[in-house]
C-alpha cells in the first residue's frame, strides 16, 4: 500500500491514507496549535486526534519488540487482545500512561489509523489483508524522523 497522496501534513496539504484492510481512505495532518500537539484524523464528516507523540512512541516500541506484531483493531468499548498494537496504545504502561486518543468515542481503532503514516514515513512494514494484520518496525541506516519532527 502507499499513500494516495503523501501531501505536507497541514490542514491544507494533508496525507491521504488508507487504513491497512484498505476499505477506508482519511487524511491526516498535524495540529501543533493544540496542546498536547496532535495529529488529526479526518474519516468523511469524522475528525478525532492522537497525542502527535503517539508516531515516536510507536516506532519505539516496535523496534523493542523486534518482530511482527499483530494490530488488534478495536472501538474504543472493545478490549484489544495482550501484546497488539491497539493493547499498547490504552496501556497504563506506555509512554503516556493510557489513551493516546483525545476524544472520548473516538480513542479506540489507533492500530486502524496510526501505523499507515508510520508506513509513508518508511519506518514500519504494515501486511495489507481484510483482517488479522499485523506491522514491525524497519531498523535502517537511515534515522527516523527528528522526534517527532514538530517540536515547539
């Protein structure tokens, strides 16, 4: 999969992607405005957020992981299954202590969102099938972005 269009990720020049089952298309693009910064995600009428930290912290945590993990998409009432990505992104014991999400009714699905920007960027390898996908970190010569490349 590659973006649709890999825009600057402003409002106005969002990124143009396409969740990893390749159903939905959305835009994302950053919000450093907000505090904490943010990164936005636009579904049709739908907007919500994600602490913009959430696209470092990920990285990192896959890169510790060192293999395949599963994304384990769910809503925000469903419980994620142990060890996916969605697990870690509501977990009391990553970077931000819970939810990256910012709008209650909208903090689940992180692992349907997040990991395709990661994708753009080349940070992570992302399986494209209608369900049970999973993403790894790519550990290159190359660094990833600044952490994370908006910073006031």
């Amino acid at each position: 999969m590659e973006a649709v269009n890999g825009g600057r990720g402003t409002y106005a020049d969002p990124w143009e992607l396409e969740t990893p089952d390749g159903i939905h298309r959305y835009r994302m693009y950053l919000d450093v405005e907000s505090e904490p910064l943010a990164l936005i995600c636009a579904l049709g009428v739908d907007t919500f957020g994600y602490q913009l930290r959430c696209v470092e912290d990920l990285y990192q945590m896959l890169r510790g992981r060192g293999d395949w993990v599963d994304l384990g998409v769910k809503d925000e009432k469903g419980v994620p299954a142990e060890g996916t990505v969605e697990a870690w992104a509501r977990s009391p014991d990553n970077p931000v202590g819970g939810w990256y999400g910012l709008k209650t009714g909208w903090r689940g699905r992180f692992a349907m969102y997040v990991p395709p920007l990661l994708e753009l960027f080349g940070l992570v390898e992302l399986e494209h099938h209608l369900r049970d996908n999973r993403v790894r970190a790519v550990v290159s010569h190359r660094p990833p972005p600044p952490p994370f490349f908006y910073r006031r």
